[in-house]
C-alpha cells in the first residue's frame, strides 16, 4: 500500500502561524492551494471556509511584535491541495 496518496481532510478553518490554535503541522507537509472568488491567492496566513474569509500579510505596517499585520479580505474561499 502507498500511503502518499492519503492526504488528511482540510479544515474549515487553517493557519500558517505555529502559534496558532488553529495551526496543522500535519496538514503543511503537502501543498495547498487557496482560490479566493476564482482566483487563486499565494500569501494566505489564514483562512476559514464556512465564514467566507482569508487574511494575507501587509506589504509594510507591523505589530509590535514584528510580524505584518494581516489583512482580512472576503469573498467565496476554496482550499485544495496541489
């Protein structure tokens, strides 16, 4: 048996941050693909499906911590693997 070609269902809601509650280590391993409204997104930080939203990093403004801001934009949200 291959067990490459099983890849574990995507969740509703993901992120990119480790120090996140909603962080999959499991799930990074593979590639995924983001289509936000038809058009497919490569800085998506986070992104919830059922709620209709992705937020990607800000080009210059930073938090206090030093990690970009990230901006919430919204419309029909898909996530595939690669």
């Amino acid at each position: 048996m291959n067990d490459t070609t099983t890849l574990p269902p995507l969740p509703d809601r993901l992120s990119g941050n480790p120090r996140s509650p909603h962080h999959d280590k499991e799930i990074f391993e593979h590639h995924i693909g983001i289509l936000l409204n038809g058009k497919e997104r490569t800085n998506v930080e986070e992104y919830c499906v059922s709620e209709g939203w992705v937020k990607i990093p800000s080009p210059k403004a930073l938090d206090r911590r030093g990690q970009p801001l990230l901006i919430t934009l919204k419309g029909t949200v898909e996530a595939f693997y690669k």
